[in-house]
C-alpha cells in the first residue's frame, strides 16, 4: 500500500505554489469547468468563438486570450456544420484549432484518446468537450457517484496538464431563483468543477443571454 503523503502547515505557508492561470484572463481557468445551458440557446456557437480567440491568441470580449492549441470535440455536429459556423464567425482560422467529431467514451478510453493528443500537441492550452452526454455510458450506480466519478476523470486529466477543459452540458426545464440549480445532474457535476458557467435566456426569441459564472 502506498503511504500517505502528507505537508505541514509551516511549509504549506511559505513554499512557493503556482497559481492557477487563465486562458482568458480573469474567466476561464485552468482545470475543468462546465458550460450549461437550454438546447439551441448559443452553447456551440460560443465554445467556437472562444476557440478561434484562443488558437488565434485575440481577446474574447476585451478580455485576453492565452493563445495556444485548441481541441473541440463537436460531438453532436458534423464537418459540414462546423465548417458553416466557420464562414459566419471569421474570415481567418487558425492552423492551432483542432475539430473531432467522434470519440471514445470516458469508460472505453477517451482520457487516453485526450493524453495521445497531448503528444502531438503539446502546446495546447484548451480542450472542449461539446457534450458531456456523449462521453458517458449509461450507469446503474448512484446518480451522484455517477456524477462525481464520470466529471473526476476530466478534472484529474486537466490538472494533470495545467489546461482548461470546458464541458458543454444542458439545465433542466425548471424555474429556480438559482440559476445553477438548473444544471442537469447532481451536485458531483457542479462541485467537482473549478468554475461553472450557465447560459440563460428571459425569452427563447430573444437575441441576448446573460452569462452566470461561479467558481
């Protein structure tokens, strides 16, 4: 058995950490963060803006962008749609934005797939993952372990890299005074995150939405 490692507070106060960074500067972190919101409200339409900032190293709403390469896993797209949104968001891309539109699951070998791309691209500073539910597999154990197990092994991974890994993921279609109550899942979702982010709408037609954050 592999014995405990432990620190002292003495030497935990005055040993030198590195603090976690930002991809984009005082938003996203590094490490894992969830990106929530209703069907068709902007969610991928965003992630991608956020990833030509990144790949290009240009700011995202005046903010600044820790320029490197990205990974989007468009899961529930196609080449064709992606390249679509493409034309209608920039003129220029980025040769350092990487698109895949099918992977493993977590439970047969995604984190290996993520560690092979790593690799390849070890520069890379952002990986998105467009939508949670098409890297798990449905589980007959405790929705909460469930929860927190399937999310932990994103994290472990992000931190293991000092990257930021966003996860796209969908609320439920209820009203709640807080808006993050209306992550779809159990609470091992929003606590084993370092940030989480919900995309709301008052209306459905309407043309804005107020981005909540909490992390």
């Amino acid at each position: 058995m592999q014995k405990l490692q432990t620190v002292n507070a003495e030497t935990l106060l005055y040993e030198p950490l590195e603090k976690p960074s930002f991809v984009v500067d005082s938003l996203i972190p590094t490490g894992l963060s969830l990106f929530c919101g209703s069907q068709k409200i902007g969610k991928s339409w965003l992630m991608l803006k956020l990833c030509l900032c990144v790949s290009q190293g240009i700011p995202l709403w005046d903010m600044t962008t820790m320029e490197g390469d990205v990974l989007y896993l468009c899961l529930e797209d196609t080449f064709c749609r992606i390249q679509d949104r493409l034309f209608r968001l920039t003129d220029e891309a980025s040769g350092r934005l990487h698109f895949a539109v099918a992977s493993c699951k977590l439970s047969d070998g995604l984190i290996v797939q993520l560690e092979d791309y790593l690799k390849d691209y070890p520069d890379s500073r952002l990986i998105v993952i467009d939508t949670l539910q098409k890297v798990r597999t449905a589980s007959k154990d405790n929705a909460y372990a469930s929860d927190y197990g399937d999310i932990s092994l994103i994290k472990d991974f992000a931190d293991r890299h000092s990257l930021a890994v966003i996860v796209v993921h969908h609320i439920r279609k209820q009203n709640d005074s807080d808006v993050f109550n209306k992550v779809s899942g159990t609470t091992g979702l929003t606590g084993s995150a370092d940030a989480t982010f919900v995309l709301e709408k008052e209306k459905r037609a309407s043309d804005t939405a107020k981005l909540y954050v909490t992390g």
